[in-house]
C-alpha cells in the first residue's frame, strides 16, 4: 500500500473516513483532512459548479453571511489599508463591503480574476471567505497568500472546521465535491507555529492572523 503524505505538512496520515464517493485521511501531523487527487473535479466541472453561485453585493444574506469575518476584520484595520480578497467567486462581495468601509481592495480569483500580478504586492489584510476547502495545494496556496501580508498586517480565513471523526461522518459540509481539504482548530495552529505568528478565532468558523512586524 501507498504511502500517502499530507498535501498541507507532507508528514505521514491515516485513513479518517470513507462515504460512497471519497476516501479521507487524516494528517498524523497537522490534522488537516483530504481527499486525493483522483477525488479532484476537472477543471470545467468545477468551474461550472462554481459559476451557480448567485452571490452579489445586491444580497443582504450574502452581506451578512459575510459579515462574521467583515466586521472583526474591520475592527483591525483603518481606512486607506489596502486589502486582497484571494478567491473572489464570480460574484465578488467581500472586497466591495471593504471599499464602502474606505479600504482600496484587490481581487484574485483562479477562475475569475486570474490576474496573478496581485499577488506580487504586500498588502495590509488579506482575506479567504470559504476558499481554503477548495485549495487542490493547500501548502503552496495558504504560503503564497501569507507572502501578501505585510508585517503587522492580517489574513482573515473563514472555513467551517473538522470537529471530531463520529461529528465528520454526518457532516454535510464534506459532502460537496468541490470541498477536498478540512481543516480543525490544531491545523491552523499548526499554521501559526509554521509562520510564528499570533492567532485569534472569531466565532467558530473565522480565524485571523496576525504577521509579527519585523
């Protein structure tokens, strides 16, 4: 049998879980949980699974689904800092809320805003609302927008979290295929080791860093 490694950490996993469609493992190091890529929707497929999204800014219960990472982010920052908001869908909301509170923004998208030129720019808040589930190199992917920070600045993730094996089995948020890595609270744990950097969770689905100022 195949040695299977995390795609977050590359340490060793065990299998966690397993439903009519996917196979699960468990990183015995960071804990984060994934599926394979043979799991992985084709790029079309997924795009067009994402393209059924009907968010706008014209929403208010998209406002205020965005609004558990909005306002503590806010509560951080001052008008003029400038922010990305990394994985945008093609209905960007997030990054208009900001600029209605004074805060230039940038928007990037694989799918939708592929322009990758903003991610060669530091900013001083960088932000992923339902995003890091869908990252197919969740290591590359969550290094490259940590890179975006400037020191003193945040990255503001918002992911429902892995609470326990029994509570995964029944938990319809693994159950949409374009979901293929979950995270609990000792991954981004593990992340804020691996960056030494603080970490504060917001509810229970909000987690902001803060990059140390040099």
């Amino acid at each position: 049998m195949k040695t299977i490694c995390c795609p977050l950490c590359s340490s060793l996993t065990e299998k966690y879980h397993q439903d009519k469609t996917r196979v699960y493992f468990q990183c015995l190091n960071c804990q984060l949980v994934f599926v394979q890529p043979e799991a992985f929707l084709l790029t079309q497929e997924e795009k067009s699974r994402y393209e059924l999204h009907q968010n706008s800014p014209d929403d208010t219960g998209y406002r205020k689904f965005l609004s558990r990472i909005y306002l503590p982010m806010i509560s951080r920052l001052s008008k003029n800092n400038r922010g990305l908001d990394f994985g945008c869908g093609p209905g960007p909301t997030l990054s208009v809320m900001f600029e209605e509170f004074g805060c230039p923004m940038s928007i990037y998208d694989p799918f939708f805003a592929a322009d990758k030129s903003v991610l060669e720019i530091e900013y001083n808040f960088v932000t992923a609302t339902e995003v890091v589930e869908h990252l197919q190199r969740p290591k590359q992917s969550l290094n490259r927008m940590w890179k975006c920070v400037k020191p003193g600045g945040y990255l503001g993730i918002m992911s429902q979290l892995v609470i326990d094996q029994k509570a995964f089995g029944n938990w319809h948020y693994k159950d949409d295929d374009t979901h293929i890595c979950f995270y609990s609270k000792e991954t981004f744990v593990w992340l804020a080791r691996q960056w030494q950097t603080g970490l504060v969770f917001v509810e229970k689905d909000v987690m902001i860093f803060q990059k140390l100022k040099i």
